[in-house]
C-alpha cells in the first residue's frame, strides 16, 4: 500500500507534502528512498545509492535480506503485541540469548537507543535510592557524548545546540574530557550515581576510547560503588567486528544499552544489567507498552544469532580494516584524520563536510556526517571491498572538486 501511495505521486509533490505535514526537525535529503536490495536503495525517480549509512548504523543486513523477510513473515502470523502484562517466548527467547552472550544478569526491553539509556538512568538512580545514598546526586558523561534526545539522557548529551532550547535538564550532570585517566581521578568519587561512556563515540566523531582509559574507569567505578553504564546503542552488535565493542578493553560495564541493529531496522532497544542492578529493579520501577513484542523479538533473536556467527564477525573485522587503509589512501590537502574500528569509521577533513555528502547524492552515494567536519561511514555490515572500492573512487573525486 505504502509502495503504491508513492508510486502514484510525483516525488516534488511528495516532497512538497513533507515539509508542509511533517515537523520540520530533521534536514532530510531532497529524494524520496523507496526501494532497496543488499547495499543498494532507490529512489522514487529509480536512481541507485551505495548505502555507506544503513539508516544510521541499523541495517546489518542492509535491505531486503531473504532470511529476515521469511523471519518477519512467519512472526506476523503470530501476535503482533500483547503487552507486558503476558509473557511471549521470543522475548524470554532473545532475552536468554543476550544475557548468555554478554555475560550480563537480565534485560529490559525498550524501542529506541534513548530509552535504553534512560531505562539505564533510572535503573542507576535505583540501585542508589536502595541503598539510601542519597549523597550520589551526580552523572558524569564525556565531551562529545551521544546518548539520546530524551529529556534524561538530553541532559546526558553534552551539546549546546542539542541543549539550550530546552533547559533546565537534569542537575549535577558533569562532563569530562575523553581519554583523559588523571580526569576521572578527580572526578569519580562517592557522589557519583553513575558514569555514562560510549566505548567508541558515534555521533560525536568515531573516537576510540582507550583500552587503559575504560578499564582505570571501571577501577575507579568499583573502589566507589558507582554504576558504569557502557552505552553501545551505535558501536554494540557486532560493528566493530566483536559482538560487543567494548570486548577489545577486556572490562564490563553493570549496565549495557543496545538497540540501533539489534532488530535490523525494526525498533528495539535493551538494557542489559548485572545482578547488582537487577536485584534493585522491582515492580513497577520501569514499563513499557510496545517493548519486547513477538514480533520484534523473533526478528531480533535471528539476527542475535547471524551476528554473532564468529565467520560474521570476521567479515566485519576484514571489510572494516580494508575500509580504513581505502580512507587513509585517499589524498587531498583536506584530510585530517582517518579512524575506526571495523565497520565504524570516520573521515575528518578541514572543511565542512556536508556539501561533499549532498554531491554525494548526485554520484548514487549516500554518507552520513558525524559534526561539521567529519563523515562518518557506518555501511550495512555485508558490504563487500568492491563496494568499499567503489565508494572510495567517488570519495576521491569529490575531495578533488574541493578548493
Ligand atoms: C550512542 C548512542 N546512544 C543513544 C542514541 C539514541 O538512540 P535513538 O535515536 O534510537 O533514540 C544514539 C543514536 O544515534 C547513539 O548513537
């Protein structure tokens, strides 16, 4: 049906109709997608796109996976939504499944990244309220951290642009710089409620946290009593070529947040705790209506099992290290930096990059900026070298056009 109401307008007509129904939040691309097969979309007008993006690092499995088709098929004949109020067996499912491979105690189940993360702020807040501290008011965060455009974890995501139109957000939230070990000493102490830490930042620019920067954290989180939250809504499942990126520190966090591909584009979050959290959380603490539907949780549990298949993961770790040799061959007097981890990497240039990702449009590429001066490349996780070569020719040319 939806297929059809596009087929049958004009794409100005529909763009027309966008930006007068729709709120004017988001600065879309002037092209309608309605199509997709692997790595590759469509537009309305049949014009063909390389997907360096996977609708922001969700599409594992790109688009029109035959696998994933069947899967959601044969789960739309059973119960679309019940409620929490029952249990269904594909969340108990996906459930066991993650806490067997995290290592972690249990799960909620949520929609989104930012519900993730909030569920981890209150399940944070909890643990303290139980154990009458009431002294631990604060959350300390890092420069450039992402954690959601929810009013909790807003106040989570230290950028002004994000922030000010909305103040007052939560108090005592504290901001340190990335990577700097002599900061934390200063800053963890027995005030603290909770630590928020992507273990490689998303939106904020790919950066890697240290491996002896998480695991003096963790230290410092364990001699004070204070939760560390690793939230792997955008680098977890799988992205680095480890199914949970903070794998390579060798630490683990009391709580794990997880969702963009955790349903290859089907909404899902989960926040995964350990038993000191779990044993706080009681009933009536924490809810929602749509979480951990059949529906949703038998689509996630395959794709659970398809990443985390060890040849999978060596695919990513293979693609994602010929993708960054490809990005630091480049040349142009633009170039910055280059840096990733698997399938998550980023170009950082001396210019603004968002003219380089519109002419990207008009060569079939579709890239996704991580702040002004940084393209970020979180492709599907099937992409292949010679997509990886193809989007790189583009690449050059376009950092040729510059100035
Ligand atoms: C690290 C991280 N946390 C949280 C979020 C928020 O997720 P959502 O947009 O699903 O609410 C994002 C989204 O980009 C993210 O990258």
């Amino acid at each position: 049906m939806a297929q059809y109401l596009s087929d049958s307008m004009d794409t100005q007509d529909l763009l027309a109709d966008g930006s007068e129904y729709l709120t004017q939040n988001y600065a879309r691309a002037p092209f309608v997608l309605q199509s997709g097969k692997g790595m590759w979309l469509y537009d309305t007008e049949g014009k063909a796109y390389l997907d360096f993006v996977a609708g922001i690092a969700v599409n594992a499995f790109g688009y029109a996976d035959e696998g994933l088709i069947d899967t959601i098929r044969q789960a739309s004949l059973g119960l679309w939504h019940i409620s929490n109020l029952y249990h269904n067996a594909p969340q108990i499912a996906l459930a066991k499944a993650l806490i067997e491979k995290s290592g972690m105690k249990q799960v909620f189940f949520c929609n989104s990244g930012a519900e993730a993360n909030e569920a981890a702020l209150k399940f944070a807040r909890k643990v303290a309220y139980q154990q009458h501290q009431t002294e631990r008011t604060k959350t300390i965060v890092f420069s450039n951290a992402f954690h959601g455009r929810t009013f909790g974890v807003l106040s989570l995501t230290p950028r002004e642009k994000y922030q000010k139109p909305f103040a007052p957000l939560l108090s005592n939230v504290e901001v340190l710089p990335f990577n700097d070990i002599d900061a934390l000493h200063q800053a963890i102490s027995n005030d603290v409620t909770a630590v928020f830490i992507e273990p490689i930042q998303g939106e904020g620019g790919i950066n890697i946290a240290d491996a002896p920067f998480l695991q003096t954290l963790r230290e410092l989180c364990n001699q004070h009593g204070v939760i560390l939250v690793f939230d792997e809504v955008q680098c977890g499942m799988a992205r680095t070529g480890e199914l949970f990126a903070h794998e390579y520190a060798g630490v683990k966090p009391d709580i794990l947040t997880l969702a963009k591909p955790l349903g290859a584009g089907l909404p899902i979050g989960a926040t995964l705790v350990n038993e000191c959290v779990a044993q706080a959380i009681e009933y009536g603490d924490h809810g929602s209506t749509f979480a951990g539907g059949s529906l949703v949780t038998t689509v996630a549990y395959e794709v659970l099992q398809r990443l985390s298949e060890p040849t999978f993961l060596e695919h990513v770790r293979v693609t994602g290290q010929y993708l960054l040799e490809k990005l630091q061959q480049l040349t142009s007097p633009h170039v910055v930096a280059v840096r990733g981890r698997g399938l998550m990497c980023a170009l950082e240039l001396d210019v603004a990059v968002q003219p380089l990702v519109s002419r990207g449009y008009e060569h079939g590429l579709l890239m996704v900026s991580a702040g002004a001066n940084i393209i970020r490349f979180v492709p599907p996780l099937i992409v292949e070298t010679s997509h990886i070569d193809h989007m790189v020719s583009i690449l050059q040319t376009l950092l040729n056009e510059l100035d």
